[in-house]
C-alpha cells in the first residue's frame, strides 16, 4: 500500500516511484556514552544504522513508532473488507483487525531476519483488494456465512504467494522487470485507488459533519501544520481519526448521535470481545482453490513485487544499508511471498508488502536501526493477540472511515500519477497509451459488474469475468501490452530516466 503515506515527500519514497540507489555512509557511533551522528544518506545525520542496536527502552519507543506509522493503513483494510466479505458481527470484525496486526508483526520478523534483513515493515497491501471484491462477487457467500469468500480469497492469497515465491527465488524477478516501465506503472497504482471511489463520499457522507470533519484534520495535519511538529508529519491520520472519533464519542454522550445514527459510537462492542484470543491457522475454515480467482489475484502480485522493489532500495539509501544487490532483492520478495503464504494461512483476507510510509518515517527520524523495526514487529505481534483492542476500532464510526478513504485513496492514486515525471507527455504515443489504459480500468469492470459473461468451460468464463472487475489488471494488461508493442523511443517511453533512478 502499498501503497498509502501522507508523511513528508522529500523525505517519504513513494511507492512505485523512482528507484534511487543508496550512497555510502558510516553508522552511528558511540562516543563518552553518547550517540555522534555521522554523515548519513541525502544530507542528513543517521542517529542509529542498520546495525545498530539502542539502548533496550529506545528501542521500545522507537518501534511503537514505527508500529503507529503503519497503523492506519493497516486498520483501514479490514475495515473495507469486511462489507464485501460479508462480516456483520463487530467483534467478528475486531477479529480480523487483529489478524492482520499479528501477521504483519509475524512477517516484518521473517523479512527482517531471513529475508533482505533491511528494516522495512511488512503489512497488508491495498493493491489486493479488487481482486479480493471481483472474488466476494464470484463465490457469493449468501447464507453459507462470510466465510465462504474468505476461504475463496485465501486459496488465491495462497496460490499466488506460491507464484512469488518461486519468481523470487529463480531469479525471474529481475528478467520480468525490464518489460514493466513508468508508462505501466502509473495506471496500475493509480488505478488501485481511483477503483476504490464508492467506499469514500459515500461512506463519508453518512453524516457529513464528523466524515467531513475527518477530511478537514487530515489535510489540516499533513498539508498545512505538517511542518510546525513531527507528530503532525508521522501521524496525520491517526490524529484526525482519534479528533473525529472523540467528537463523535462526545457527542454520542450528550445524545446528539443517538443509537442508530451514523455516528453514534457505542462501545458495547468492546464490552463483548474478549479480552485475550490467539489467531490460528486456518480460523475461518480450509482455504478453496479456483482458477479464476488465483489468476485475478496475480494482478495484485505483480504490483506489490514492483512497488516493494523500489521500497528495497530507498530504504537502504535511508538507513544506511548497502545496496541491495540481486540476491537482496530476490530475498526480498522470496520472503514477501513466504509473508503472503502465512496471510493466506492465518486468513487475513489480504498479503504483505512493504511500508513505504515507515521508510518516509526513517528519513524523518534519522534512525535506521534493523533491532527497532523488529521490536516494532514484536509489538504488533502482542497487540495482535489482545482482542479487546481489534474490537476498540470497531466502534469507529463509518463516516470517519469514510473520510479516511478519501484522504488516502486519492493519495494512492496520485502515487501512481507521480511516475508519469519520467516519459514525454507531449506524446500522442503516450498520450494514448494512459488515456486509453485509464479509461478502460475504470469503464470495463463497470461492464463486467453489470453484463458477467458466461460460456463453456465455466472456468474460463470465470476467469474473464474476475480480471474483467478488476480495474487495476485491466489498465495494467493494457498499459503494458501496449507500451512494449507500439513503437517509441528509450527517452519517449521514460526508460531512460527510470533506469538512471534504478
């Protein structure tokens, strides 16, 4: 999410954005008992390198911190998941927060100490959530219970893992990437949050005056007060959440926001949870396997593996990391794949990738200390397991979600749109390339929603209609059939500046 940072751009990389390779620097040294900075990457100091390890009661706090940048991003999926799949029961609902919590803890502990060993957090990506939608509508739970399409979105989740696994640990990884350019890549992630427009106003506009009012803090703490204290720059949307959520909790208190309304903040959910539950493998039933949702899923993977290799080199450049080197980088995503396979296990109805956001928080910080993402992930791990506090942010209310879409949606998508930098915009080559692969990622699923096919083998028919709903496989199938057919130059293409920035 891949996708989904609201911090400093100087500072934050974005995903699927360009790829800089890191310089050399010296880590933090001790000196008399106190930290010297040295020269650290892009002009700053690094209080702590990527081997350093602080004291045991920093470590601690640093890593909540890095807990707490990835917090929104990661609440806000099974959040949206939970109407497609299905999910009525709010603690139900508390418990599928928790799994993802302790997934990403689960994951960013692999990664960090067998995989690329970068301090890069892992967490849930917002790039599988079309895939995720087109599969709800496909296995239609009905009256067999939600479960029904969560076991359908872990057997693709598992199966596509499968796929990564094996794309990292051969090597193709690197062989695949040379046909996927900026021209690609742009409609692909913007596409991941333009196809994501009806859970915003909508969801907002239940009650515009706490969705609007969250909107409001949002663009208030990251745009305009974003330079007056770090907490504004680290922590927008958790801020504007917990100052909406407390106007609507007063509210409801003085019985402004009866029950029923939209609102209203009730914490009879939380009362209900238990206090403690572990998550398991396989909680909600064995996983079912299809093709058509195993093949739209892998527009998912391959976003996630793009974006997640830029994030590889940023945050080396950041933490003072060497830079990573093939077997790096196909570590890397063997393990993300190994973190996507355990989501499917646990039944987060979601996989891993990498957080740009807490790579934005290293450049902010100065501390790039592998020790402190891992006493982050440990973190997650404990709260994960703490079920009263998955069913805490059940009792937000839907129109403050609403509100958080708008801001982060729109910010994925511009993500997307900041890759356009590199080619000729003044080619009608290109021109039609975007235009067309745009279009047709929003307008074809609209079809497809609407006019499912249906034809022998069933299978196949299956297949075309989920890549058909998802909006991102379409613009990126045909972004890059066209970008690689159609001829035009290095330079038009934006090649020439892509691969300076890898």
């Amino acid at each position: 999410m891949t996708e989904n940072d609201l911090t400093d751009e100087e500072t934050a990389p974005t995903e699927g954005g360009p790829i800089q390779r890191p310089v050399e620097e010296e880590t933090a040294a001790t000196e008399g008992g106190l930290i010297q900075p040295q020269p650290g990457p892009a002009g700053s100091d690094l209080i702590y390198g990527i081997d350093d390890e602080p004291p045991m009661g920093e470590t601690i706090v640093l890593g909540l911190q890095h807990y707490l940048t990835m917090f929104g991003s990661t609440l806000a999926i099974p959040l949206i998941l939970s109407e497609p799949l299905g999910i009525k029961d709010p603690v139900e609902i508390g418990w599928l927060i928790a799994t993802m919590f302790f997934v990403s803890g689960v994951t960013t502990l692999l990664q960090t100490t067998w995989g690329n060993r970068l301090p890069i957090v892992q967490g849930g990506t917002f790039s599988f959530l079309a895939p995720a939608f087109a599969i709800c509508g496909m296995a239609g739970a009905g009256a067999a219970g939600w479960e029904v399409n969560m076991q359908a979105i872990q057997g693709a989740i598992i199966l596509g893992a499968v796929v990564e696994i094996i794309v990292g640990g051969s090597g193709l990884v690197g062989k695949l990437l040379r046909f996927v350019g900026p021209i690609t890549i742009a409609p692909t992630i913007a596409l991941i949050g333009l196809c994501l427009f009806k859970f915003g106003a909508p969801k907002a506009g239940e009650h515009w005056p706490i969705g609007g009012l969250t909107i409001g803090l949002i663009i208030l703490f990251s745009q305009y007060l974003r330079s007056k204290n770090r907490s504004f720059e680290l922590y927008p949307i958790l801020l504007a959440i917990v100052g909406a959520w407390g106007v609507a909790a007063a509210c409801t208190a003085a019985g402004m926001f009866p029950e029923g309304h939209a609102s209203h903040t009730s914490m009879a959910n939380l009362k209900a949870a238990p206090w403690f539950r572990v998550p398991t493998p396989f909680q909600w039933g064995m996983p079912t396997f299809g093709v058509a949702a195993f093949v739209g899923m892998l527009a998912g993977y391959i976003a996630s593996m793009v974006e997640s290799i830029g994030d590889y080199y940023a945050c080396a450049r950041l933490s003072g990391g060497p830079v990573p080197d093939a077997k790096t980088v196909n570590r890397g995503i063997t393990f993300e794949g190994i973190g996507c396979l355990v989501a499917g296990i646990f039944g987060t109805g979601n996989g891993t990738t990498s957080y740009s956001e807490n790579i934005g928080a290293i450049g902010l910080t100065r501390v790039g200390s592998r020790r402190v993402v891992q006493a982050g992930a440990i973190i997650m791990i404990v709260l994960g397991m703490v079920s009263k506090f998955g069913a805490l942010f059940t009792t937000i209310p839907s129109p403050i979600v609403g509100g958080m879409y708008c801001a982060m949606f729109g910010m994925i998508a511009s993500v997307g749109l900041s890759n356009l930098q590199f080619i000729n915009m003044n080619s009608a080559r290109n021109l039609f390339i975007l235009g067309f692969a745009f279009f047709m990622g929003l307008s074809v699923p609209e079809y497809f929603n609407a006019n499912p096919v249906a034809f022998e083998p069933a299978w196949l028919a299956d297949i075309v209609n989920t890549l058909g709903k998802t909006g991102m496989a379409v613009g990126a199938f045909i972004a890059l059939f066209l970008d690689n057919t159609i001829p035009g130059t290095d330079e038009e293409r934006g090649l020439t500046a892509w691969g300076a920035g890898h």
